[in-house]
C-alpha cells in the first residue's frame, strides 16, 4: 500500500487551505458564464442521422432511467446545471450562475432570463419547483429521485421571485449542485394537471402526440415511428449560442433511426445510411473499421479510457452460500489476492480487448479522470506469490489433479455466470480460465441470457460472475450503493444489515464522510483511501478497462467524445454536417 | 361452405387463445423478468413497482387469469419496452410483417411457379439445370445467412438501403414519395424472405409437373395437337399445382417464423423484430400480442390455402360442401 509522500500532502494541504478561502470569501461559485456559447463553430443547417439501438420508454425522464429515454431527455429537456461529459466540469445550463453557503446546504440558483419553452412560453422557476415537486412526489415513483437527496431527504425549494430558485439541502452533499445534472426540468404549463389528477407517471408516454412535449433543449420532437425512428427538428427558442453569434443547435434536423442488430448497424454507417452510432465499438469492429476509414469512408475517434471494466467476482453472502464449503477459503482476500496475481494484465487487453485496453486494480478506471487513483495496491503476474498466497491459506494440489484444495479435500473448482453473446465477456471468462489454472484454480464458463444471469446475480445463486457493472456517474458520491455495505449494488454480498467485515465498514465510514464533505480536497483524500482498502481487500477482481473508438461518417462535425453516455450526442446542439 | 368457416374460425380462435396463453406461462416460467431491463442493480423499490405493475409478483395462473379476463375486453396489458399498451403497437407492427410477407409471397409464387413449370414441363437442359442448382442452394441457405450476405451486398455496393422501412429523408416527403421509398426499402428483406421459398415452389412445382405432363390425358391432347404452351398451362399446370396450394397455408405460417430473423438484421419493424426484442426482454405481455399475431398469421394462411386448394381441384370442393 503507497500513501501520498510529504512533499504532495503539503500541496494539497495548500491547495485546500486555497480553496477553503476562496469559498469562504465568495460562497461556493463554480459557474462558467460562457457555458451558454458553444466552444466551437460549425456549418448551419442540414440533417444528421445516428442509430439507435433501443427506442425510449417514455418521454418523461423522471419515471424510466433507460439509456434512450436519458437520450431522448438530453436532446429535448435541459438540466439546471450540466457535467460537460469532456471536461468532467460542471456548467451552468437553465440557471446562469449560482451560490452556495459555506456549510453546502443552501444554493441560491439564478435562472437564464429571457428563456423560452419551445412553445414559446417564459422558463422561470415555478417550473423548477413544478419540476421538484413531481419528482419527489410518491405517486409519480420517479427513478430520479433517491439520486437527489442528500441526506436521504427531499431538496427544499423556494422562489423568492421568477428567475430566483433557493434549495435546501438536509445534508450537505459532496456533489454539490452536480445533483441536479440528472433533473430535467419539466414545463409546469403542460403538465401541471397530470400531476394534479395522478397521471403524471403515464403522461408523455410514447403515444403523446409530439406537438404536446416541450422543452427546453436544442431539439424538438418532431416524430416517432416505433421501431423505425425518432425524428427531431431544432428548436427555435434554445438559448445558446456559436462562437459567432449564430443561434443553436447548428442541425435544422436529427434523425435517430433504430437497428437494432449491431452488425447491421455498422455496416449502414459505412453505407452512408446513417452518420454516427451511438455506443462504442466492439473490440472486434477495430480493423474493420479501421480499413473503412482508410477508404475513406468513415472517421474513426477514440474516447479514451471507458470508466468502467469488465470484472470477476464471487458471491460473498454467508447467508446464500451456507453449507458452501468453499466460502471459507473465498471469503479470505489472499484466496483472490493469489488469482489477482495470476492474471497477466497485458495478455488480458491483449486478448480480451485486442491491445486496446490498460491494465487496472480497482474499480475507478483511469477514464474517470476526476476520481481516478493510481496509487492502490496492484498485484503483478507472479504466479510463485499466488500459489504461495494459496498455500498460506491451506490451499494445495495434494492428489496431483492439477486443482488445489483444502486438507478436507474441497477443490478449489467454479463455475463462471457470463452474458450470452458477448465475444468480449467469453473470451474473458477463457483468459481467466487459463490463467487461474496455472495455479491449481479451475474455472467453467456458463453463458446465459442476461435476464437469467440477473436473476441469479440477485439472489446470488451463482459461484463467480464475470461481467461489466456500470457505474451511474462518474462521482463517488453517485454510487453510495457500490461503495456502502447496505448499498444494493455491493454486489458481491448485497444490502448488508451491519458489515460484514471490518474493512467494509471502513469504507463505509470512509464514503459517508466523502459524500458530505464540500471540500474537494478532502473529498478526493477520502476517496483514494477508500479505493485503496478496497483494493487491498478484492472483493471484485478488475484487470482491464477498454479503450473506447467511435466512427462517424465523414461529413460530421464538432464530434467530441465522451467516456459517459451518450457518448456522442451529449453535445448535439454543436454536431452539424458539412452537406445537406 | 358456411359451416365450414365457422369451423375455421372457431379453430382460429382456440388457436389464438392457446398460444397466446402458452406464450405467456412459457415466459413467466422461464428464469430472468422483464425487470432486468433496469439494469443489474437498479434501484429494489423500482424493480418491486415493476414487478407489482405487470403483475409478475402474483401466482402465474392468477396472472393469466387477470391477463385474460382483460382480453376479452381487447386489453392485452402495457409493454415494458414501450411503457404503453401492447395492442396498437402489435396491429402496427404486423401490418408491416403483412406487408413484407405478402410480398415475399408474390415474388415467391411468380417465381418459383415460373421456374418450376419451366424446368418441369422439359426434360433436361442446362438452363433446367443451372434452375435446379440454384433452388438447391436457395433451399440450404438458411433466413439468416440470406439476410446477413444481402445486407452485406448492399452495404458494399449502395444498390439498395441496407436496413429500416423509410430513409430519414422522407420526413417532409409526399406520399407518393414515401409509398417508393418504402418500396425500395422492400427489396432486400423481400428477397432475403422469398428466395427459399420460391425455391422451394420450384422444386414442388417442377416434380408435380414432371408427373402431370406424363398423365395419359395430356399424350391424348398432344395427339389432337395441342399446342405446347397450351399444354402446359391451360392442362398441365392446373393438374400440378395441387402440392403446392397444400402447403401455401404453411408458408405463410413460415413467412412470419422467417420473418423474425429477416426482421432483425434488416431492421424491418414488424412483427417478427417487435416478438424477438420482447422475448429477449421477457417483456410478458408484449410476448403474448405477438404469439397472438402469429397464430392468427397461421390460421389465415391455412384458411388462405384450404381455400385455394378448392379453388384448384373441383374434388377438394366438393368435400367441403359435403
């Protein structure tokens, strides 16, 4: 385990001292007036076509937190405040400017004047309280709510005039006013009597006709055809700006047309039939799409690091594996310590991921630039350290079957639970099988559906899974359900009463102080020391995280890469094309 | 002939009624919910409202006695996927798999008929020759290969759009307009759809013809010199085309099966994609509409060919007044 020398200490020492003046002196601001004005000039006018491989739920995004109705939400609503998804900053979005009090429980939010609904009608803040009210509200079951309650209660809001919004907080929240990066705000003209009469959690569905959803982002819902496509056209009343004065979004038209195949996908884009996939590419797309844009057919971009990895882990809840003798050797760390160092982290990108992936040892890949620790313990190939680390637990091949086990003879021998379908996740699961062998670790890939493998990874009746858990936000303060041992996405030994171990309930600890602490220093100490005890400790094994490559058709421009979702479109408003 | 159709009918919705019913236990049974959906950790009370609105934590009878007290009344439940009810979107949906499995059938038919009178009607050659190869090939290219190979052609090539029913083009387009983009976006899954089937008319066709062109009636007209054409299809043909309305109700049937994978690669929206996304989603209700759909595919293909088997053989007729 490495901690910080003294030498960086004393700069961040320095550096929280810095900013805890800074906030004391002017409140907590961290707006960016420019946000309004794009950063960079495109061409005006014509129509951009990207697929889509899954059609949203619902046009309201508080009651479904499926990836296309988050889509849909950013390219016809607006938050109060933006994360900008490339510099991992937060921007001021429909509030121009803010302050927050020095305790972080008060935020004083000034919203954009002269700002209009696509209808025409003036944005002020009896939407944002409209908006809070709904979500909040019982009946509405919204899936946004429990993100945005710091201190597990609902933000008080208040609007002391039209363009003035003040919330109270019950708790202070590490992300600050970044809470409400997830909120849409929804018009109140439209949709006050759903609310009123109890509909609200059915209304804007996808049979609402497009004329009655308003918004306040760059596009507007012009039509949606199930299963064929969602057709916007740009929405006269947004409110950015270009570099040159020129009204946003720069597109008069964005078409998202549904394949659902991703093989066809691919290949539509390089027929020219579509201008950009949503999602990333497969490993196994690489050269293919790197001889298409050698032809000239497509541009391919590379995102960088994705945040999240790929990971093996086994099931740890006593309570489900009763009468599983091998918990009791599971549940020791040198038992995972030892396959840790079995894996060869280079041959694993290498294979799994065709070269284009970086080793990792914990959760927070090095795509999530904000949180991202490179000092947690790591655990090199070293096969003579894993088997020593078995033997120290009494694990050792004592009949020569070339699988290690207890002196009472319980083998170390697993059946692996991994997604159908996915080439990556199989040639994962093989890696791992081939490389844990080496230590006497047997291990059998079993491929299932993914509603199957869910419902066993639930009620952990599976032995290990290997699979890619996807984290919400890149914040930690995001993903208390990870990190917490009450969190129902601790996903090794779920939704514990107390803590099961010791070091689970240091983290726990550890991640309550870092989720209401303000100070970002402090914040980001606390959270490399959590890193660092979850990596001593491998719950969950990580040995690679992808390079994320994205292709578009070479007449797109102002494409800039995201390792969140969406990855392409979450700066639409700036996309345009160079023909019609 | 009434009593005949009502049979039909009766037989019809018995069918719709089992399947439909089948189709829903088979995915309430089957390990994995429609809650899945919601990612691997969504949130428990999301998941436990999920479950309590489409009735997945009742027992699976109460459920399907719910579910079909509800039917009755033309209320087949909301979708998960779509988060409205399942009924427009299924009509919606199969009006496209009509659309493509009728034109699969026409191309089919013309083609495969063509082809097997041709072939059937001479006694060697090597254009009958080169015919039978390519139906032999066409017959062991499964639906998937065939669609995968047409889509890939027509990426390569830009002949015809590789997926989809409408180009994002047609937004603001006339409907005459986007009456010949839909049917140019019919090509490729029509084709992917018909060229099995056309090969297997062809070879029914050529066999069934091989043997009515050696009938003793047919050496009789040739001795009162009859001309070849109307030998072949004013004697022949009407003789020999018995098989192959026997099987048209099957086709059908097997169009819409077909369809699901044509569907799929090619994007093509209809009824065959919507069942394979519900059925991987476990989407319960959604996946009972959609075997509903298919039966009722099947039954009208087989009331479609019964009644042309009647038209074609007066004996046939005769049995069903009877």
């Amino acid at each position: 385990m490495s901690r910080p020398t003294p030498r960086i200490t004393g700069v961040l020492v320095t550096l929280s001292m810095l900013a805890l003046v800074f906030l004391f002196v002017r409140g907590c601001p961290s707006q960016d007036t420019n946000a309004g004005t794009a950063t960079t000039t495109g061409r005006r006018g014509g129509q951009l076509v990207a697929s889509a491989r899954g059609t949203p739920r619902t046009f309201n995004r508080l009651v479904a937190g499926d990836q296309p109705s988050d889509t849909f939400a950013m390219l016809t609503q607006g938050p109060l405040v933006r994360m900008n998804r490339a510099t991992f900053q937060l921007e001021p979005w429909l509030a121009e400017k803010w302050e927050s009090s020095p305790d972080g429980l008060t935020h004083t939010l000034h919203l954009r004047r002269g700002s209009l609904w696509s209808d025409g009608t003036p944005f002020t803040s009896a939407d944002v309280l409209f908006t809070l009210q709904a979500m909040y509200d019982p009946k509405v079951e919204s899936v946004v709510a429990s993100g945005v309650m710091p201190g597990g209660k609902p933000i008080q809001a208040t609007a002391p005039d039209a363009q003035t919004v003040v919330l109270a907080y019950a708790q202070p929240s590490g992300s600050g006013i970044g809470l409400l990066d997830a909120v849409p705000i929804l018009p109140k003209h439209k949709l006050e009597g759903a609310l009123k009469d109890g509909t609200f959690a059915k209304a804007w569905n996808t049979g609402t006709a497009p004329s009655e959803i308003v918004g306040m982002g760059p596009f507007v819902l012009r039509e949606f055809k199930p299963g064929e496509r969602l057709v916007f056209d740009r929405n006269p009343n947004y409110w950015r700006t270009a570099p040159d004065g020129q009204k946003l979004p720069y597109l008069d038209r964005l078409v998202l047309q549904f394949i659902p195949e991703q093989n066809a996908e691919l290949l539509a884009l390089q027929a020219g039939t579509t201008d950009l996939t949503q999602s990333e590419l497969r490993p196994d797309d690489y050269v293919p799409v790197r001889r298409a844009e050698e032809e000239g057919k497509l541009t391919l971009i590379e995102g960088g690091v994705g945040p999240d990895a790929d990971a093996l882990w086994f099931c740890l809840d006593p309570e489900q594996k009763k009468g599983d003798r091998r918990l009791a050797f599971v549940q020791k760390r040198e038992f995972r310590q030892a396959i840790s160092h079995a894996v060869d982290r280079e041959e694993f990108a290498h294979t799994v991921f065709l070269g284009e992936a970086v080793p990792i040892w914990g959760p927070i890949t090095p795509g999530n630039k904000p949180w991202f620790s490179p000092n947690v313990p790591r655990y090199p190939y070293d096969l003579a350290k894993a088997r020593d680390l078995l033997k120290s637990i009494g694990l050792e091949d004592r009949n020569g079957n070339g699988v290690v086990e207890t002196a009472d003879g319980v083998e170390a021998r697993f059946t692996v639970m991994t997604q159908r379908g996915i080439a990556y996740y199989e040639r994962g699961v093989s890696v791992i099988r081939e490389q844990a062998a080496k230590i006497g670790i047997a291990f059998e890939a079993a491929p299932m559906e993914y509603p199957s493998m869910i419902e066993r990874l639930l009620k952990c009746q599976y032995e290990a899974v290997y699979m890619r858990p996807y984290f919400s936000t890149l914040d930690p303060a995001g993903n208390l359900d990870f990190w917490l041992s009450s969190g129902s996405t601790h996903f090794w030994h779920m939704a514990q009463e107390t803590p099961a171990t010791e070091w689970e309930g240091r983290i726990d600890s550890i991640m309550r102080e870092q989720a209401t602490t303000v100070d970002a220093a402090r914040r980001r100490e606390l959270f490399n020391d959590a890193q660092r005890t979850l990596a001593e400790n491998v719950p969950v094994l990580y040995f690679a995280a992808p390079r994320l490559y994205f292709a578009h058709s070479r007449r797109t421009m102002g494409v800039v890469p995201s390792v969140m979702r969406p990855p392409l479109l979450w700066n639409a408003d700036s996309l345009s094309v160079s023909g019609p | 002939m009434a009593r005949f159709l009502i049979r039909r009918l009766t037989f019809a919705l018995v069918l719709l009624v089992c399947t439909s019913s089948a189709a829903l236990f088979l995915t309430r049974l089957a390990p994995g919910d429609v809650t899945s959906q919601l990612g691997a950790f969504a949130p428990r009370a999301e998941v436990e409202a999920a479950r309590t609105r489409f009735g997945l934590d009742r027992n699976p009878v109460v459920q399907w006695g719910q579910w079909i007290s509800r039917a009755v009344r033309l209320d087949f439940g909301d979708s998960f996927l779509y988060n409205r009810p399942v009924g427009p979107i299924v009509v919606e949906a199969a009006g496209k798999t009509a659309l493509l499995a009728a034109s699969a059938l026409v191309v089919s038919t013309l083609l495969g008929l063509g082809l097997g009178v041709f072939t059937g009607s001479r006694r060697a050659g090597w254009l009958s020759a080169c015919v039978r190869g390519a139906s032999v090939m066409f017959i062991s290219v499964p639906p998937l290969l065939m669609s995968l190979i047409l889509v890939f052609i027509a990426a390569r090539t830009r002949w015809l759009p590789t997926g989809g029913m409408l180009s994002a083009t047609t937004v603001d387009a006339s409907w005459t307009e986007s009456l010949a983009d839909v049917a140019w976006h019919l090509v490729l899954p029509t084709l992917a759809l018909a060229l099995p089937i056309a090969a297997a008319f062809e070879r029914l066709q050529s066999q069934s013809m091989s043997e009515a062109v050696r009938q003793p009636f047919l050496l009789a007209a040739i001795a009162r010199g009859v001309e070849r054409r109307e030998l072949v299809w004013r004697h022949a043909w009407p003789v020999s085309i018995r098989p192959i309305c026997g099987v048209y109700g099957l086709v059908i049937g097997s169009l819409l099966s077909g369809s699901f994978i044509v569907e799929y690669i090619t994007a093509w929206p209809g009824i065959g994609r919507l069942m394979y996304e519900a059925l991987r989603a476990r989407d319960i209700y959604l996946v009972s509409a959609c075997a509903a759909a298919g039966a009722g595919f099947l039954a009208f293909g087989t009331l479609l060919g019964d009644v042309l088997l009647a038209v074609a053989d007066p004996r046939v007729r005769e049995d069903i007044e009877a």
